[in-house]
C-alpha cells in the first residue's frame, strides 16, 4: 500500500503518488501559491506607476 502525498491516507490506485485527483489538485495549487507567494516578477513593475 502507497501513501498519498498529501493526506497521508493509504491507497493501492490512485494519481500520480496521490490518493485521488483532488489530493492531487491540492498538492499543485500548494506549489503554485508557494512559488508566487515571494516572486517580483515584472508584472508587478507594469502596474506601478513612474513618478
């Protein structure tokens, strides 16, 4: 038995190390806000404006 990335619950089939799409979908969205949580990118450049 495999246990699920996310949850922690154990499974014999599930999606890619994860116990169901949406353990899975939680896991992605983690990452997501995670890598953008401290980013400047130059978008945020963009919508200041030049004084």
């Amino acid at each position: 038995m495999t246990q699920c990335k996310e949850c922690g619950n154990g499974y014999e089939v599930g999606v890619r190390e994860f116990c169901s799409e949406d353990c899975f979908k939680k896991n992605i969205q983690k990452r997501i806000d995670d890598a953008t949580a401290n980013e400047k990118s130059h978008t945020s450049k963009l919508t200041k404006e030049d004084s």
